[in-house]
C-alpha cells in the first residue's frame, strides 16, 4: 500500500527492476549493435590518461607557470629530462593502444605495430622545441592584439584562446604522424574546456591570437596563415557536407592568408574561399566566396527601432513578484 511521507503526501510503493531480464537485453543489444561495442578487442587509448599527457605537455612548453614551482637554471635540464622520460612512457603506450586498435578493428596485421608507435611518439617529441617556437610567437601575438591584456604571464595563466591553440598545435604534431583517435580526443578536451573547436588536421601558422574564444569552429581542411586574428563566434566550415565520407581527403574549409582579422559571428565557407592577405571580415558576415588582399566585409547595419516608455509603463514592468 501506498506510503505516507512526512508532508502527508504519498508515494508510490518502490518498483523492484528484474535486473536479471535487464543484463540478458543489454547484452542481447550489444551483440546486434557491435558498430557501438567495444568487446573482445584490442585496448583503447584512455581519455583520462591522454589529459593527463596533455598537463605534463603544457608544464614541459611553460616550465615554471605550470607544475613544479621555483625551478632554477642549474637543475632545469633534470627537471625537464625527467618530464620529458615520464611523457614518453605515458605517450608511447597510447599511441600503441591507437594504432593497435585500429588494426584490429579494421582486421589488419598487428605486426610492426609497436615500432610504428615508437617512431610516432619518437617524432612528436622531437617536435616540441617546434611547438613552443610557435607558441611564444601566439602568446606575443595575444598580448599585442588585446589591450586588456596586463602581461604575458597573464596570457600564459589564464586566456582559453592560447589553452586551445597548444593544444591543437601539439594535436596536429600527432595528426600528421598519423596518430588515430588522440589527436581527436585531445581536440574535443579542449573543446569542453575553452569552446574553442579545431579539428587537428587543419593548418595554422604563427603569431595566431583567439580571442575570448567560445564558440570558434575550425574545419579540418582549413588553412590559416600567419599574424591572424580571430573572435568569439566565427565559423571556418564546409558550405555542405551531404556527400559524408565521399568528402573525406577534399578541401571542404576556407584559406584565410596572413594579416586577416575575423570579428565575432562571421561564417567563412567553402573549400575554395580564399580570404586575401590583410583583409577584415565584420561580425555576423556570411562569406562564401573569395576576398581580395586589404579589404573589409561588411553588412549594412540593420534598421533600429526605438520607443519611449513612460515612467509608469517602466514601474509596472519591474514589479517583479518574489513570492515563493
């Protein structure tokens, strides 16, 4: 019978589930839809591990902001060669996992494998000393191209923009060796992290500055060159991706040249839409065709309406009612 609670109210007697029934459907359903079941198969990379890759990286590209504190010079090379030992460690068996998985799920030979992910990992961290070059150019680019910016510390610290762009620049560095599904994981992390989405195949080049950063989508077959400049809010994407995987491997996204500015809102679209060196998208711009060098895109600004209201008129619409 029903059971009284302690406002006088009733609730239902509890419904006991038959957790035996529950297990057979489950596994029933997991046998016929095995495109989303991952049984009986080779180890996936782990996304709690990748993270935990990815904070070891940024304490090893801005040694004393992150981590260890109060490094000096005549230890730093034994500060570093001992990140640097447990970076390759982690790495190495991850990418393992990743290109292990991805031969046994696509039913190739998994010989050669480990040596495969060794020189992957091997090349990506001879990469970094790359990466930071470019990210020291970023951060300059940050500091110069906000006003409201105190210091390079202050970037280094705190700006999304410049935690997104590492890690995309340090997911690349893995998307060109070939590396499966990391470089996707740690794009997504930084996604959920700062708002900012850049697939690891696109192309960037230095002195790159995000600005406030939500919402900034990057396609993976975009080009961006150098000294750009971008706000919350832009889209570099594909005008339509109705052909799916025939897509794959086709220049679907913009090149934006060096020098652009892309002000918050603006789309750029289209595999063939080049944006020419210097010129200025305006916010809310829908572009997909090209733009000559030094000039700005603009819309006509939209009608405004204004109305007066009385004082009266003003009083009863903030009456707010704050009963509970």
């Amino acid at each position: 019978m029903p059971l009284a609670s302690s406002r006088g109210r009733t609730k239902p007697e509890p419904q006991y589930l038959a957790i035996t029934e529950l297990v057979t459907s489950l596994v029933e359903s997991y046998q016929r839809e095995q495109r989303i079941t991952h049984v009986s198969t080779a180890p996936l990379p782990s996304r709690d591990a990748v993270i935990a890759i990815l904070k070891l990286l940024r304490e090893i590209l801005f040694p004393g902001y992150f981590g260890r504190q109060g490094l000096k010079l005549e230890t730093l090379a034994y500060h570093v060669g001992e990140n640097v030992t447990t970076l390759h460690e982690r790495l190495s068996e991850q990418v393992d996992n990743a290109f292990r998985h991805q031969a046994v799920r696509g039913g190739q030979d998994v010989d050669g494998i480990s040596e495969r992910a060794e020189t992957a990992t091997n090349g990506f961290l001879m990469s970094l000393p790359h990466v930071r070059g470019l990210l020291a150019t970023d951060v300059q680019a940050t500091f110069e191209g906000d006003p409201a910016a105190t210091s390079l510390d202050e970037i280094i610290f705190s700006y999304p923009g410049l935690w997104g762009v590492m890690i995309y620049r340090l997911a690349h560095e893995l998307h060109i060796r070939e590396v499966p599904l990391i470089p996707r994981i740690m794009g997504e992390f930084a996604h959920s992290r700062t708002g900012i989405d850049i697939h690891p195949g696109a192309t960037v080049g230095k002195a790159f500055f995000i600005d406030h950063g939500t919402g900034v989508v990057i396609g993976e077959t975009s080009i961006i060159g150098d000294h750009v400049k971008i706000y919350q809010g832009v889209t570099l994407g594909a005008l339509s991706t109705r052909g799916g995987q025939a897509l794959r491997g086709v220049k679907r996204h913009p090149t934006i040249q060096d020098y652009v500015t892309i002000y918050s809102g603006a789309s750029v679209l289209g595999g063939e839409t080049v944006i020419g060196e210097g010129a200025v998208i305006n916010s809310n711009v829908f572009v997909t065709q090209s733009v000559p060098p030094h000039t700005r895109v603009s819309t006509k600004n939209p009608e405004l309406q204004y109305r007066d209201k009385k004082p009266a008129e003003f009083r009863q619409e903030q009456a707010w009612d704050y009963s509970i």
